[in-house]
C-alpha cells in the first residue's frame, strides 16, 4: 500500500490539495470565527499533513482507514486550539496533537491489561501534557507534568510507561530503500561503549563534508524530529526534493564512516 496514492476512508489521496502557509494564515480568523466552509477547506487542505503521520504507525497491523479518521480527529483539535498569535507553523503544532491521539487510540486498544487506578493517572497526565503545551507551545517534560498534577514524578513516569505500546526489536525505524534499520540495531551495549568514540568522529568527519543544505536537512528530519513535508515547507522546496536529498546524503555519509 503507498499512501498518498490509495483511497483511505473513501478519499482518494492522490487528489488531496496543499495549502500554502499563507492561504492558511488567511483561513484561521474564519475557521476561528466559525466559517464552515473556510473550516472544511482547512482539514481538507491538512489531510496530507496526516497522511504523514500515520506512516509512523504502519506495520502494527492496525486498520489504516482507522488510524486515518483517528488522526483526523487530532487534526480538528490542533485547529480547534492553534494560537495564531504565536510565531509558530500550524504543521509543528499539528503533528504532536495528531501523534498524541493516535497513541491514545492504540493505547485504549493495547491487548496489555494496566490496573485502572495506573490508567487513570496516565490519562490524567497525557490530559495535563495537552494543556501545558497548549499553554507554552512546546511539549513538557515528566517533572513539569509531575508538578501540574502535584503527583511524585516517580508515579507519572510508572503510569506512562505502563500504558506504552510494546515494539519489537526487529521493527524497523528507517528504511532509505536498501538495508533497514532495526530498533534492535540501536540498543545499547556497555561491553562497546569504549569503541563509540571512533563512531562519532567518523559521523562528524562524514557531516562535514556535506552542503550546507543537506546539513541542515538531516538536522531537522533526524534531530528534530520534522516530517519531510515540514522541512519542504521550511526549505521552500518540494517533498520529493527533500526525500531524494535526505536519500543523496545519507549515502554520501555512508561512504565516509568508518565503523571500526
């Protein structure tokens, strides 16, 4: 299944449009205002942006037109609460919102049975996270969470855990269409840590010989976490672009490390 190309929930994705950040600047005092029709164009302009996320959730053996209406639910409330005051793009503040009520999905249909009282107080603390990132425009962290609630830090990190959906180790957390990386692949070995050293000075040796360009690239799709379509918006080029120069450079640091 390619998304972006098959039907989902009865909408062809192929078709969907884009908007531009200004068109959607233009929107938002309407959808605000209470503008149905300036409200459908929005969702129906962001629909790719949830196309995107739920691609993070493939290979669970969830129903993709599920995820898909579940992650439309979290796009309507990122719209409901953006703040058009802040010099933030709704797609940053979107996303978060989106992954957040997909998790939950999953969580409510997780076959791991958690004692309700820890339940409650995981729900409560995703519900306490939701409103200070309403409120700060960012995401806090388990001590801030923590003092929201006036709960030990030690009972909110439990209760969260408790509630996070099981991986295997030999799901795959990034493909660039030849070998797959495995969640396997990125646990930690003490017996190595002595070794590590020569890794990264390889790493940073095979950065430094990239533009500035694909540099940049790299830092906002693997150390901040962004979309390709994100980085598109913010580079002001298109997603293929950002996916073959993602693909270019990492290929072209590939050739440079040296793992001993």
């Amino acid at each position: 299944m390619a998304y972006g190309k098959v039907e989902i929930c009865g909408v062809d994705t192929s078709t969907l449009p884009v908007l531009t950040n200004e068109r959607m600047r233009a929107l938002f005092p309407l959808v605000h205002g209470g503008d149905k029709e300036a409200r459908d164009e929005f969702i129906q302009g962001n629909l790719r942006l949830v196309l995107s996320v739920i691609q993070r959730f493939s290979g669970r053996g969830e129903n993709v037109d599920d995820l898909f209406q579940v992650g439309c639910i979290g796009l309507m409330k990122a719209i409901d609460n953006f703040d058009t005051s802040q010099n933030v793009r709704f797609s940053t503040y979107a996303v978060p919102m989106i992954i957040g009520e997909i998790r939950r999905y999953l969580r409510d249909n997780n076959v791991i049975r958690v004692s309700r009282s820890m339940r409650d107080t995981a729900y409560k603390a995703l519900q306490a996270r939701d409103r200070l990132q309403a409120l700060w425009n960012r995401e806090p962290d388990v001590s801030e969470i923590a003092a929201e609630m006036q709960l030990p830090r030690q009972d909110v990190v439990f209760a969260l855990e408790a509630i996070q959906d099981p991986v295997s180790l030999f799901e795959p957390v990034y493909n660039d269409g030849g070998d797959a990386l495995y969640i396997m692949d990125q646990v930690k070995d003490e017996n190595t840590k002595d070794e590590y050293w020569l890794e990264e000075l390889s790493i940073k040796d095979a950065l430094q010989r990239l533009n500035e360009r694909e540099k940049k690239i790299l830092r906002l799709r693997f150390f901040e976490g962004r979309t390709q379509m994100e980085v598109a918006g913010e580079i002001g080029i298109s997603q293929a672009q950002v996916s073959r120069l993602e693909k270019n450079a990492l290929l072209h640091m590939r050739k440079h490390v040296q793992v001993q």
